[in-house]
C-alpha cells in the first residue's frame, strides 16, 4: 500500500494506492485524472527536468534549459550527467535544441531563454 496526493489538479487528493502484482486499485481521488496519475506512477513514473547548462559567453555564464517532454524517473541522473557535459559556444534562441534524443530517449533538452541571442 502507498500514500500519492496527485499533483494533476488544484484538488491535491491523497490518494491510497494497493498493488497485488496484477491489478492496481486506487481510492481518495475525486476525478478520473487522479486515477490516471496513480497508476503512472505505479507501472511507469516520469518526471521533468530543468536544469542549465554552461556557457562560453561572459555575460551569460549559463542558459536555463529543460526537458521536452518527461523522462522515466530513474534516468534522471543520466541525463543530468549529459547536461553537466555541454558548454554552449554559440548563441541559440528559445526553443531551440542543446541536446537532440539525450540517450536515445526521443527527448531533446531545449533552451528556455533568448539570452544568448539578444545579447549577441
């Protein structure tokens, strides 16, 4: 048995979750979305990342970036190891790609600011 309070909604249910191996039964949410979120968070948690990553541009030392899309949760750390390795040596825009299908995972780790180029 785990205790999840969902974070899909302001409603912020804590939820109780019973796994036998073959079914998961979930109770204390009140919308489908929380029912959903659990068993996410049972079979196959994912989570976001924002980060940044250094740069060789004195008036900008490093440029926040973040994930495109979640990522399994127990490859957090390896994709931070991938982040911690760029240094950016050439201005880039919001949106655009630091790093294209980081470990193969069809997510790209995206800038999310324009400081680069409205400096340069």
């Amino acid at each position: 048995m785990k205790e999840l309070v969902c974070i899909v909604c302001p409603n912020g249910c804590v939820m109780t979750v019973n796994s036998d191996g073959q079914s998961i039964t979930v109770t204390g949410n009140k919308c489908p979305k929380g029912e959903q979120f659990a068993y996410a968070e049972e079979t196959n948690p994912t989570r976001t990342i924002c980060s940044t990553v250094k740069t060789a541009f004195p008036y900008a030392p490093v440029l926040p970036v973040r994930v495109s899309a979640e990522i399994p949760k127990n490859r957090i750390f390896d994709v931070m190891c991938e982040i911690n390795k760029v240094v950016l040596r050439q201005p880039i825009a919001c949106g655009d790609a630091v790093i294209t299908n980081v470990l193969s995972l069809g997510v790209d780790i995206i800038a999310t600011s324009n400081i680069l180029k409205q400096s340069s």
